[in-house]
C-alpha cells in the first residue's frame, strides 16, 4: 500500500479532478466492503428513524451505494455530487440494478444543490463526504433551506478529535488528509456547524471508523483494538467516527 500524501488542492477544478480521477475504480478502501457498508447502513436507519418517506437526498454522492441501499424505503430518491464522472458511474449503477426505478443522479455541489428546491426533502444524508466540502457552513445551510420543516439530516464523518488523528499521526509524521482542503470536525466543532446552520441536533455518537486503507499495516489492529476499548468505555478519543442526526429548528 502507497503512503498518503495529502494532495494540494488550490481551486474547485482541482477537487473535481481529484474525484473524477477517483471515480472508474472507486471502492471500499478500509476493510470488507460488504460488512462495513451494511455497519453504516444499520446506523443509518436508525438515525432516520421517525423521519418522513418521501424524497431522500444524498449529497456527495460518489457511486450513490448508500443511496441504491436506502432508496427502498422512500418515495423517491436523488444523489448529488460534484464530480461528473462519479454522476456517470452512479448512473450507470442505477442503470444496471434498478432500471426504471426513477432515481435521479445530478451534477450539483452540496454548497449549491442548485437542481433541489427549497423544503423539497424529506431526509438528507451524508456519508464520508462531509470532510472534503471546503464551505461545510454553505452546506448545512443548503441541507436547512431543502428540507421540509420536520426533515431529517444524518451525517456520518471521522471524528477530527481521534486519537489517530490527533496524536498518533502527527508524532508519526503520517498525514491523514487526502486533500489540503479535508477538514476533519471535532463533536463539539460539528454540534456548532449544525446550530450555526439553523439545524437543532437529534442524536450524535461515535461509530467504529478505523481508516485502514490510509494506515500503516501494523498499525490497523491496534487502532482497531483499542476501538474495542472506546466502545466499551464509551470514549470518543479512541473512536474514528461520528454519526448525527439533526433537524431544522422549529422556527424555520
């Protein structure tokens, strides 16, 4: 496994052309695909539960694995992201699994969601997508301004305040960061983001996150471990990820 190097990103063009590059061999890099994607799933629906059915909206979008995976559950389904080769790839996902499903997947940055009307969603998720929108305020406002007044967001990002992040890499001098523009929030930097943003938060805690596809290979098992003791102890430090749940405040 290559190193990572954090990749300087000076402009919205490079961000782009970083995932478009991404996108034709786009795939689960820390550990087995199936079961962490049914991990995050799980969380997911959990944190959704109570929300309305109608739309979905996944912003960031990638491949929309997510997406295709909870769109059952709603009357109609949208993925947005800002790369078009990501769009093609998702599309042609759809094409493949879900012909006829009426799933639509557009060209629309999260800071903008310029295609989705105002309080038009019934719920927004986003998964690992979070850390690499440079204008995370901008984002929020837009997940206010399109959902309906009782609708849902659940996000799922690393948790900026992990002891690998925080700690261990820095002494190790490993970067973390795939962009120079990734920006990994602490619980407390993302409840403000949130209420910042007109958003009331629902729920947040940690989730098991250990980023092996970016470590060290003697390293996975002990973050990995010691995982296993945050869980137990209910400790944040030793936990890679953080999943909320927010809402837009009453008084919208």
């Amino acid at each position: 496994m290559a190193r990572l190097r954090t990749r300087r990103v000076t402009s919205f063009e490079d961000l782009v052309r970083h995932f478009d590059a991404l996108a034709p061999s786009y795939a689960e890099a820390h550990g087995h695909a199936e079961r962490l994607l049914s991990y995050r799933l799980g969380m997911i629906r959990r944190l959704l539960a109570g929300a309305p059915r109608g739309t979905l909206l996944e912003i960031g979008c990638g491949t929309a694995t997510h997406l295709l995976a909870l769109a059952d559950a709603f009357e109609r389904a949208i993925g947005t992201d800002l790369s078009p080769a990501m769009v093609e790839a998702a599309r042609a996902r759809v094409d493949a699994t879900r012909p006829g499903s009426g799933i639509s997947i557009r060209v629309d940055p999260a800071e903008e969601l310029a295609t989705v009307p105002d309080a038009s969603v019934d719920a927004v998720i986003c998964v690992g997508a979070l850390e690499h929108m440079p204008d995370k305020e901008r984002v929020v406002r837009q997940v206010r301004r399109v959902l309906v007044p009782d609708g849902r967001f659940v996000c799922l990002t690393p948790n900026g305040g992990y002891l690998w992040y925080r700690h261990l890499a820095p002494v190790l001098g490993r970067d973390v960061r795939h962009l120079s523009t990734d920006r990994f929030l602490t619980p407390a930097e993302l409840d403000s983001l949130l209420r910042a943003g007109g958003m009331t938060v629902l729920a947040r805690h940690f989730w098991t996150f250990v980023p092996g596809g970016d470590l060290p290979a003697a390293t996975k098992p002990i973050l990995a471990a010691l995982d296993w003791c945050g869980r137990r102890m209910r400790w944040g430090y030793l936990r890679g990820g953080i999943a909320v749940a927010a809402s837009p405040r009453a008084s919208r």
